[in-house]
C-alpha cells in the first residue's frame, strides 16, 4: 500500500474521530464539560490537519484549541455564575471568606 | 543501519504497547482517583519511548536532539498534570479545602 | 505504508476513542483525565506523523503540544479545584 492511500485511509479514520468529539461536545449540556470536550475536539483538528499536509493550520488550531478557547469558556462561566454560585452556598462561602482571586 | 532500525521498532512497539495500555485502563479503572494511575505511565513511559525511538532512528543530529527534548517536557508536564488533576479532584470531593497551599 | 504509518493508525483507532469516552463523561474533574491522556497520544501522533511522511518540520507542531498541553491542563484544574465553578448536579437538573 503507498504512502498516498495510507493517508487517505489515516484521513477518512481522523474524520470519524472528529465527528465522534463533536457530537460529543454538543449532546454535553453543562459549558464546563463541553470546554473539556472542546479541547479533545481541538486536538482531533489538529491531527485532521496536519495529515491533510497543512502544518500552519495545525499550529494556530493547536494553540486556540488548546490553551485559549477552554480559558476563554471557563473565564467567562466563572464570570457568569459567582452570583448564582454565591447565593446558592452564601453561608460555605461567606465563611471561607469571599473572594480571594 | 539494520541494528539501528531493530532498536527503533523494538522501541516503537514498547511506547505504542505502553499508550495502548493505559488507554484501556482510563477506560477499564472505574474510580477517578484509579484513572489517574492510567494516566502516569503513558505520559512518562510511552511517549518517550515512541520520542526516542524516532530519535534512535533519525540518528545523531538536531533532529535527535529536538525529539529528546520533546520526551523531557512530556514527561514533566505529564508528572506535573497528574498531580494538578488529583489535587483538582480532591478539592471537587471536599477531601481538601479550597485555599489549601499549592 | 511503512512502520509509522502503522503506528499511527494503531493509536488513533485503537488509542483515542477511550480518550474521547473518558472525556465524555461524568463530571468536569473526572473527564480531565480523558483530556491529559489524549495530549499525550496526540503529542505521540504529530511525531511519528513528522517521521511517517518525511516532513522534519511536522515535529515542530510535537514540541508545541508539548508545552501547551499541560499548560491547557493545568488551566482546568486550577479552576476547576481553585474555586467550584461546576454547578453541582441537583441545582443544575432542578434549574430549567
């Protein structure tokens, strides 16, 4: 088997993988757990990308995937949430001091 | 060239052997704290072991040395994963206060 | 098709689908794991693939993941366990 047709075969498995993450990542209805899955996501994309023989693609879908769109998701529910969250368990948290970040 | 290349395969079956391994376990260990005993040996076993048998098999040179470098960071970062995720999670399960020191 | 290739087939049909499993469930903490192992098979992947086609600059992108893959992690877990931004399962099912 030549190198072209394993890389056909390596990209039709790779699209499977990423159509499973992501149809994992839209059935998980919390936004924490879908940032995680959003980061396997990424990876899988990563990989999809490099074997299509687009390695600058790959670099910049490996650093917003990885490190800046899960920071972005859990800054902005931790900014979303602190009201809920602290009316919720106010006593807990008041005794432990409010915040301290 | 032929002792070479064995050594690289002989290195390359035992990391991929190692990752495959521990991806059973995440999926086979049924605790989180269990899972985390999965998670170790791929990232200080496994991954070095498939870097360096790209290194054995590129030879002396950058290359080699790149591949090298990519084995050390792995498997500090994945030391270092390890214990943030087991931290993490003892936090989650209130076995540790929240403003504990790092 | 050389020894490579193989390997790399290996570990994504066989070393990825229990990471995207693993990831896919339980709580937030727990899937961690699925995420950390995944980094690892990935960072595995992009340098047999740099070795698999011949291209030396592909292991660039397996040096990077190396460096932002724990980097991402640790992201997680420090706000994860730092302070519970994961609203616990009863209020979440119980708020439409």
């Amino acid at each position: 088997m030549s190198t072209a047709v394993a890389q056909e075969c390596l990209i039709a498995g790779e699209l499977v993988l990423v159509a499973a993450s992501a149809t994992a990542a839209a059935l998980a209805r919390d936004p924490v757990r879908q940032a995680v899955l959003l980061a396997v996501l990424g990876l899988c994309l990563t990989v999809l990308f490099t074997f299509l023989q687009a390695p600058d693609v790959a670099l910049s879908q490996l650093a917003v995937g990885t490190a800046v769109t899960p920071l972005l998701i859990l800054l902005t529910v931790r900014k979303v949430r602190r009201p809920t969250a602290s009316r919720h368990d106010g006593v807990e948290r008041g005794q432990e001091g409010g915040d301290e970040s | 060239m032929a002792v070479r290349h064995v050594c690289a395969l002989v290195l390359l079956v035992a990391g991929t052997g190692v990752l495959l391994v521990s991806a059973a376990g995440l999926v086979a260990l049924p605790r989180p704290y269990q899972r985390l005993h999965a998670l170790t040996p791929a990232s200080t076993v496994g991954a070095p072991l498939v870097a360096l048998a790209l290194a054995v098999e590129s030879g002396p040179g950058r290359a080699a040395v790149k591949l090298v470098l990519v084995a050390v960071i792995v498997a500090f970062g994945g030391a270092v994963t390890a214990m943030a995720i087991g931290r993490a999670t003892a936090q989650h399960e209130h076995l540790l206060r929240r403003d504990s020191p790092q | 098709m050389n020894v490579w290739l193989v390997a790399i087939a290996v570990l994504l049909t066989l070393g990825m689908p229990p990471c995207v499993w693993a990831a896919g469930r339980g709580s937030a903490v727990e899937r961690l794991a699925g995420l950390s192992l995944a980094t690892t098979v990935v960072t595995a992947v992009l340098l047999l693939t740099a070795q698999g086609f011949g291209r030396s600059s592909f292991a660039d992108l397996g040096l990077v993941l190396a460096v932002l893959g724990p980097a991402g992690t640790l992201v997680f877990a420090r706000f994860l366990g730092g302070r519970s931004i994961e609203a616990p399962d009863a209020q979440a099912h119980g708020k439409p």
